[in-house]
C-alpha cells in the first residue's frame, strides 16, 4: 500500500516514525523512529527530526533545520531556512548530559525567521513572529514581535503576518492593516478579539510547482 504522504528517494524514514497524510519530505532528510509528524507538513531539504520531536499538522520546516529531542511544535509552526533549535544550555563534548535535555514548545502559528535560534527550555506563543537572525532566551507573549541579540520586542504582529500599527490616543483597538482583525492588549498580552470565530486568515495559496 503506498504511503499517504510523498517522500523523495534520498530521504531517510526511520522504522516507527509517523507521519500524516499530504507532508511532503525532501531531499536527504531524516527522521528518527519515535518522531510524530503531523499532516501536510512540509519538510525541506537537510531537515533532521529527533526521536522525542512533534510536529502538528500544517507545519513548514525549512532547509537545514535539525528539531532535537524535546522540541514540539503545535499546528501552523514556520521554521525559517537554518534557524537553530537546542536542547541542552550549557552543553560540553566531554560531558554527557542527555538527562538535562529542556523542552521546547513553539504553539500555533508562531514564526522563526531564518537563522534564529531558540535556546531549550523557552515556549514561544501562538502567533510570535522571531525575527531572522534572533535569539530568544526566554519566553514570548502570543503575537509578540520579536528581533535582535538578545530578542527583543518591537511590536506585535496578526494572525496574518503583518505588523499591528499603535493604536490612536483614546482607541484601545489594534488592528491587522491586511484583514482588518481586531484585537486588544490586556495585561500586556495582545488578545483577538471574538476568539470563538475562525482566524480571519484566507485560504491557503495553490503549492508551487515544485510542491513546497
């Protein structure tokens, strides 16, 4: 019975990894026997997936990522290309030290821009946007615009990937300059407003040729 998902000929798939249906697996990646990929996700070329690594569905992982054990990523995760996951803080060739390993959680729809890197142990919120280049040390709000060495924020971004303008004096609104969604900031967390509703996101444009 042929696999539900597409996998190029150079690509190594360690015996008890799952995968869902529709992710598409490019050149020379390799995922590990106890890893669990989500559906339609894709994984680009020299993409490494640990035996202790979630990936939910809808996920995009650019070239050159390696998720190590303890990495879980929720739906909707963009990795940009050679971003850097770890999973230990202060590591040593000369020590072992697999018992310290820290958890990573980046929830859903957050971005990674290219070349960032996410030290062990953070949970990065639904919709952060990681600049390229950054490295995030702690903790992010959802939404929260993040760039720098170390992270810093600069803003807050929508569920749609565009920068929030401030609000005018006296209108507690910030809204999507794309889709119009409004939000609001209670506690310093950016929040949108009629959770309940489907993300105001449009559907998701036709693959590329090339299928990524």
């Amino acid at each position: 019975m042929a696999a539900a998902y597409q996998a190029h000929e150079t690509a190594v798939i360690d015996a008890g990894a799952r995968i869902g249906a529709g992710s598409r697996i490019w050149h020379w990646v390799h995922i590990c026997a106890g890893a669990r990929v989500g559906k339609e996700v894709s994984l680009g070329q020299n993409v490494f997936v640990g035996n202790q690594v979630v990936i939910g569905d809808r996920c995009k992982i650019q070239n050159n990522v390696s998720l190590y054990d303890q990495v879980t990523l929720e739906e909707g995760v963009f990795c940009g290309p050679s971003m850097v996951f770890t999973n230990v803080h202060n590591p040593r060739s000369l020590i072992d030290r697999k018992h310290e390993y820290r958890a990573t959680l980046v929830k859903k729809g957050a971005t990674l821009g290219a070349n960032c890197t996410i030290l062990c142990g953070a949970t990065i919120g639904e919709y952060a946007f990681i600049g390229a280049g950054a490295v995030v040390a702690k903790d992010i709000r959802p939404y929260a615009l993040m760039v720098g060495v170390p992270a810093r924020q600069i803003g807050w971004m929508s569920e749609y990937g565009e920068r929030i303008p401030l609000p005018l004096a006296g209108h507690g609104d910030y809204r999507c300059p794309h889709t119009g969604q409004a939000y609001r900031l209670a506690d310093n967390r950016l929040q949108r407003e009629n959770p309940s509703r489907r993300s105001c996101s449009p559907p998701l444009p036709a693959r590329t040729p090339d299928g990524k």
